[in-house]
C-alpha cells in the first residue's frame, strides 16, 4: 500500500515537474548540440530504422541496459562494459544517457565494440514510457550508473522479473540528510534493488540505514572510477594535443596549470591569480576545461575584459600545423577532453571546489599523477577528500587567494608536485580491481 501511495503521489507530480523544467532542460540540450528530434526517444518513440536496429540486436543474443546519465557516468559505464565483454563476449549493450555530451561519448566508444553496443537517449520515467523502452529492448538485467534510481523503471523491471543492480553507488553527506528525512518515501523503491555495489566500506550500513536497501543485497566493491587497475594514459589523443600546444609555441618545458572541470566565476578568479604567478614562474601557460564546453565563448569574452587574450580549442581544429600563437590561456570549448589534457599538466586545480558546492572529481587527475589543489567545497567527494588529504595525496586551500602560494610553490619545484601525485596514486590502491569486482558482482561471481 505504501509503495502504491508514493508511486501515486510521484505520477501526480511527475507532469507538473516536467513542465516546469522543461524551458531549462531544453535550452541546456539546445547549447550542447542536442535536436529536437532526440526529445522523442526520451519518450520511447523511434524511427522504424532504429526499431528495426533494436530488434536485429535483441536476436543476436542477451542483452543488458546500462544507464549513465552524463559524462562522468558514462566513463564509468564504458570501464564496466569492457571489463564485462572480456568475461561475456556474446552480450550486448543497450546504453542511454541524459545529455548530448554523454551519448556522444557512447557513440564513439560503440564504434569500437563490433556492433554490440548501441546508445540512445534514455527514457523519461513515465507510467507508459518505460515500458515502451523494455518492450523495445527486453533487457535481461538493468544496471543503473551512481545514482539514478527511478521509481517506475525500476518498479516496472521488477515486475517483469529483470534484475536491477545500482552500480559504483555513492551518497554524498547532503543527500544522505535528505534521504533519512524521508526514507518512508525513497525505501519503496530501494527495497527492490536485487544489487548495490556501493565505494567506500562504511557505506554497506549507510546505504541501509538511510535508504532501507536489504544489507544482504550491499557489497562493498570499491569505486570504478577510482580504480587505477589497468588504466593507460591515452597516448595518441596526449601527443595530439601536445602537437596542438607545440603549434601555438607551448613547448613541452613550459609549466601547465590546468583548471579543470571549472564553474561559472572560477575561470576569472583563478585567471587573475594566473596574472600575478606567471611573473614570478617564467613561462607558466594557463589551460582551462570548463565543466560545460557551451561556456567556451562567454568565457574567452570575460577573460578579455581583464586583459587576457585567450585561444579556443574549438578554433584549433585537429591539425596541430595550422595555428597561431597560443595567446594567454587556452580554454578547452570540447566534451571529452578533460582525461587527456590532464596528463599534460603540471598542476591541476578542481573545479566547483572554491566559488561552488560539491566540487569535482580529482580522481582523474590523481590516476594521471599530477598534483591536486582544491578549495573547501568538496563535499559531493567528501569521502575521496578525507582519503587524499589523510595520504598527503592532494591539498587543500581556504580560497583562490590562498592557492596561489601553494601553486607557486608546486610549480617552482617538480619533486615535490610529483611526491605530492604519488602519495595521491597510493591513496587509491584500495580501489583496484573495483571494476572486475563489480563485474563479478553482476554476473553472479564469488
């Protein structure tokens, strides 16, 4: 009855709430390079071609949906997929995604996979747009990315008897609060996860006790994303864009402060500690990789206005010959970049962490072992916080102000930028191995 009441209540609301963002929602996917014509998959309607794509492929053998809702999820979920079809070469994956950035990333990561990964859009969690996704896809399991839990995809697979797995689970402190304040609400729905393979070890008792998930059903697996177990430098797109900096006259001895995943004010802020350092470290060139590329040229105009000529990436193009002088800075205006730009760095700061709230992921740059500064708003990574600043692994500032000395200082001197990256490095070894141990977990392994 409870679960009747809550799902009633949410299909009441749903409508009202989809109206009120759907202005937002449509001009964010305007600016990312979504089209109109992708709404319609959100509502589970598609062209015959793709319909008759999805049939070819359902026939072709078992297949799974993998949900990730943007980029970051998205990386997460294409670490798990390889690491699936090495143990099951005969499945196939059907992916969906949130954002234009992150469908763009599966569309390229399906034109290596031989034909058994197909992505789309994902479904709107309405009554009858779900079911029109299962009737389409028949998935024989449901593997929901970090956090996007919704009640009636969920409720509808368990009826159909599909197993529902949330995989690399994490609840911020924020969210945690939100949830026990309501968990009569959210325990209905969680109950019915057949698999949570939560990232820290004290989350098994967390994620019980605040969400009511059954404890037998919680295996700690460590986080994918944290998992340095087989991660290679991608070295192809790292020349490339080493070629676009030499190109410009960025030669390879120039230090790089990298700001990375950035939000509105940040790029300012730390462009004007930028003027005040570049005279003290010869040479040093500043990059910075906005959190959404769509900020590109609102970006470069506000840097201006402070005397800083700034270089698109997006004016480059992919020819590292055909380039002028690298100007100030450069700001990347490109999705799926972040990872590589970051193995050329010298130190890179994390975004969302100073003049926002929650911060970025540093995991990315920590397995690429450069140094890490953050401000005081890590909370949505506080576990990984504690865990780098407990190993050394990464530093925290008050502001952006008082970055500049320790940014200062790790640029004068490499050793310590690299002592600094290696204890970091350190501090995740207890995740390797998280995504073979999530694999194992989905495919019914001890």
């Amino acid at each position: 009855m409870a679960r009747f009441l809550v799902l009633l209540l949410y299909n009441l609301l749903q409508p009202l709430m989809l109206l009120a963002m759907a202005p937002k929602a449509w001009k964010k996917m305007k600016a990312r390079g979504g089209k109109s014509a992708d709404l319609w998959q959100r509502f589970g309607y598609f062209s015959a071609e793709q319909e008759q794509r999805l049939h070819d492929f359902r026939a072709s053998g078992e297949v799974w949906w993998i949900h990730a809702v943007s980029v970051g999820e998205s990386g997460i979920a294409m670490k798990l997929i390889r690491e699936l079809r090495k143990r099951r070469p005969d499945l196939g994956f059907f992916v969906t995604t949130t954002t234009p950035t992150g469908l763009r990333q599966f569309e390229d990561f399906a034109v290596k996979c031989d034909g058994r990964v197909i992505p789309m859009y994902s479904a709107l969690d309405g009554w009858f747009t779900v079911r029109r996704f299962l009737n389409l896809v028949q998935p024989a399991q449901l593997v929901l990315v970090e956090a996007e839990v919704w009640p009636n995809l969920v409720l509808a697979c368990h009826v159909r008897g599909i197993p529902v797995s949330l995989v690399n689970a994490r609840l911020s402190p924020r969210s945690e609060r939100r949830f026990r304040k309501m968990r009569f609400m959210v325990e209905t729905i969680y109950e019915l996860l057949d698999h949570v393979g939560v990232q820290e070890a004290e989350d098994p008792q967390r994620f019980a006790s605040a969400l009511g998930i059954r404890p037998e059903c919680i295996v700690h697996t460590g986080s994918i994303k944290f998992d340095t177990a087989g991660e290679k430098e991608p070295v192809e797109q790292v020349a490339a864009f080493r070629a676009l900096l030499s190109g410009m006259g960025i030669v390879a001895e120039r230090p790089i402060l990298l700001a990375a995943s950035t939000h509105p004010g940040e790029e300012l802020a730390l462009a004007k500690m930028y003027q005040r350092l570049r005279k003290e470290v010869p040479g040093v060139y500043y990059v910075v990789v906005p959190r959404h590329a769509e900020r590109g040229g609102e970006i470069t105009k506000e840097l201006e206005g402070v005397g800083l000529q700034a270089r698109l990436r997006s004016t480059l193009g992919g020819d590292a010959t055909v380039s002028s002088g690298g100007g100030d800075l450069l700001v990347v205006d490109s999705t799926g970049e972040l990872r590589a730009w970051q193995y050329l760095a010298s130190v890179v700061v994390i975004g969302k962490s100073f003049l926002g709230i929650g911060g970025q992921n540093p995991a990315e740059a920590i397995v690429a072992a450069k140094p890490v500064v953050f401000g005081p708003h890590m909370e949505n990574f506080s576990a990984l916080k504690d865990l780098l600043l407990q190993h050394q692994g990464a530093l925290e500032v008050a502001d952006i102000d008082a970055s500049e000395s320790v940014i200062r200082s790790l640029l004068k001197s490499p050793a310590k930028g690299q002592q600094l990256a290696q204890a970091g490095r350190k501090a995740l070894l207890p995740h390797a191995g998280a995504t073979e141990r999530t694999a194992s977990l989905l495919l019914g392994e001890k």
